[in-house]
C-alpha cells in the first residue's frame, strides 16, 4: 500500500516537474534572451520619439513573434486594425557604403525589440521611377510594426547619388543616418569581387582588379573606376552635409562590426536614443562561416548568407600601397569631418 501511494506520488511530482521545465523553456524562448529577463532599466527620455518611453520593451519583445508571423502570412485588414499594426516611414536609414557592412548592420540592428528592418533594399530616393511613384507608395514597402518601434532601412546606393540627400530631407528634415565604412582599399576590393562574381555566374570574362583601379597610361589611381570613386568616402559627405548637420550623421566601423561587433552596435544604441538591449548573446562567432552570426532566442538564430564574407583575390601588393597612398587625405579629412578616427593605413 505504501509503495504504491509512493509510485503515485512520484508520478505526480514528474509530471508537475516537466510541466514546470517546460513553462520556463517556453517563457525563456518567447522572451528572447535571458538577459532580456532581467528587470527594464528605466528608458525614461532616452527614446526620441512620441509615446515610446512609456511602452515597455518587454511587451515588444513578446509580441515580436506575432509581427513576425503577421508579416510571412499577410496578415488581414481585420489583423493589422486590431493588432494596431502600422507601416512607417523610417526614423533612421543606413546610407551606405557598398559592401561597408551595410546587410549585417541592418540584421543585428534588428536584434533590439524597438527595431524594425524592412528586408528589402527598397532603392526609393536613388531611383527616379519609384521616386515618381510617391512617398506613400515608400510608406507601403514599410513592414508592419507597433507605432513604438522605429523602422530602419538599408540601400547602400543612397550615399553616392546626388539627388538622394535632398529627397531624404524633404521627407524629413531631421531622420538619423547610419554610414557603416570600411577601410577603402578593401572595400574597392570587396566591390570588385561581388561584380567579378555576377560575371563568372554569367560565364563572362571580367578584367583583373589592377587593370581596372591603375589607369594605364598614366600609371596613376584610375578615379573613373566606380569602385575607387565610392571608396572617396569625404566627397560623398559633402555633398550630404549641404542638407544635414554633422549631428545627424553615426559612423560605423565596418572593419570592427566583423571582428567585434557589440561595442559598434551599442554605439548605434545610443545614438539612436535606444535602451542597450543587443547583447554579447544575441552575437556568437561561427568558426565555419569566420563571422558572428545571430541568436534572437535559444530557438532561434541565423548567420547571414553566403554572398556576405566573399573571399577577395589576390591583388598585386604594390597597387594595394598606390591606392592606401591615394585615400590617405581624403580619410584624413573624413576623420576630421566626422570625429571618428579609424587609423586606416
Ligand atoms: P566581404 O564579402 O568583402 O567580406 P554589404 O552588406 O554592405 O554588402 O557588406 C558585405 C560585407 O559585410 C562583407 O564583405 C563582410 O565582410 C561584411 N560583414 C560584416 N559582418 C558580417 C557578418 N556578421 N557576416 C557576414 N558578413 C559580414
């Protein structure tokens, strides 16, 4: 009789035992991340925008699984109204640079509750036919999000087009810019290789990098070259601050966003006036893919494709010392400009 009212007992202990393990592996997995358990600090003034001080994070968090799932299946009319889902124009944009960093940018930005990407490169200020088509056809291309949350887009082309500054501005006149950079001579060389790769797929033959950066009959950095031209990172600027302030502008390393990413991200925090909430375990670094990859939640995480992390080809030392000798003023005056120094060599 006792062994049986034992059994019985330790039965129901199990069964109370796995219901308790498995609510917590389910709070843990829709909370996100274990630091995300510990208590909110106290935002207060430190979100910019109307009414997003008073929304706590916690409750974004949550209902981020929701948004997501609303956003692959469409969700309904009746959804988006009850749900008081809206699609908003972005309150930052990540400008550029081509092949700075700018995928991997805009995906760990997205780790924080507050944030939402839109997915696609939307080419809206830089393309005159989607320009024509009006600023609520670029509302609509937005993802659905909780008026609380900022939206944040990517188009690296942005920074090099010359009419783009002034069409931001006359959307609006204070959004904050990102430019992620990368030391110019490899970025020239990341910018080759992912053409050269377009050409290869295509069967076709393309020239050697040298042949292309070195004018040959001047010996000298060939400008012409579109790959060089967007390296020049200060002339770019120029042009934006006829538009914008200094202030408006963030800088990120793109070389440190590969190696060490969280010091850059909580930069990009703190200037977009957000609570720290991207930490050290939403990044982990993935040995076989050489990069950090994303962790949202014990469930999930993603690294980003393999078009990103190309292995450059060999380039001929001595064009790699021209080329490092002709961006050298031109860094210098983007150090100066900007405030940031990246001692590139
Ligand atoms: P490479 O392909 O030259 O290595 P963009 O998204 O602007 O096109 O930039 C692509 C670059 O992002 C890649 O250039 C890669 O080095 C860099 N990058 C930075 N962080 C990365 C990450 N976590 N995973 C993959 N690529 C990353």
């Amino acid at each position: 009789m006792l062994f049986k009212q034992q059994a019985w007992l330790r039965q129901k202990l199990l069964v109370l035992g796995s219901l308790a393990v498995g609510s917590l592996l389910y709070l843990v997995a829709r909370v996100g991340s274990l630091d995300r358990l510990q208590p909110i600090c106290p935002v207060e003034g430190r979100f910019g925008a109307r009414g997003q001080a008073d929304f706590p994070l916690r409750a974004l968090q949550f209902k981020r699984g929701l948004l997501h799932e609303f956003r692959k299946g469409n969700a309904s009319q009746e959804q988006v109204r009850l749900h008081e889902l809206v699609q908003q124009l972005p309150k930052a944009i990540i400008i550029g640079v081509r092949k700075g960093g700018t995928r991997a940018l805009l995906e760990m930005l997205n780790l924080h509750p507050a944030v939402v990407k839109a997915s696609q490169e939307i080419h809206f200020f830089d393309n005159d036919e989607n320009y024509a088509k009006g600023i609520e056809w670029y509302r609509k291309k937005m993802p659905l999000s909780y008026p609380q949350q900022i939206t944040i887009e990517k188009s690296p082309a942005y920074f090099i087009t010359e009419e783009v500054p002034e069409r931001i501005y006359k959307m609006n006149s204070s959004i904050k810019l990102l430019i992620i950079v990368r030391e110019p001579t490899t970025r020239a060389i990341s910018d080759y290789t992912q053409v050269l790769e377009g050409k290869e797929r295509k069967n076709k033959t393309y020239y050697k990098f040298e042949k292309l950066a070195i004018d040959p009959n001047t010996c000298e950095v060939n400008t012409k070259y579109k790959a060089v031209r967007t390296s020049i990172y200060t002339k770019h600027l120029e042009r934006w601050l006829k538009y914008f302030p200094i202030e408006q502008f963030h800088v990120v390393d793109g070389d440190r966003l590969i190696t060490e990413p969280l010091p850059e991200l909580q930069l990009v925090e703190k200037f977009l006036n957000l609570p720290p909430r991207i930490s050290q375990y939403n990044l982990y670094f993935n040995a076989t893919r050489g990069f950090y990859c994303l962790r949202f939640n014990i469930i999930f995480n993603k690294c980003l494709a393999g078009s990103k992390g190309r292995i450059h080809p060999e380039v001929d030392p001595s064009v790699i010392t021209k080329l490092r000798k002709f961006f050298h003023p031109f860094n210098q005056k983007f150090y100066q400009i900007t405030g940031r120094t990246l001692n590139w060599p």
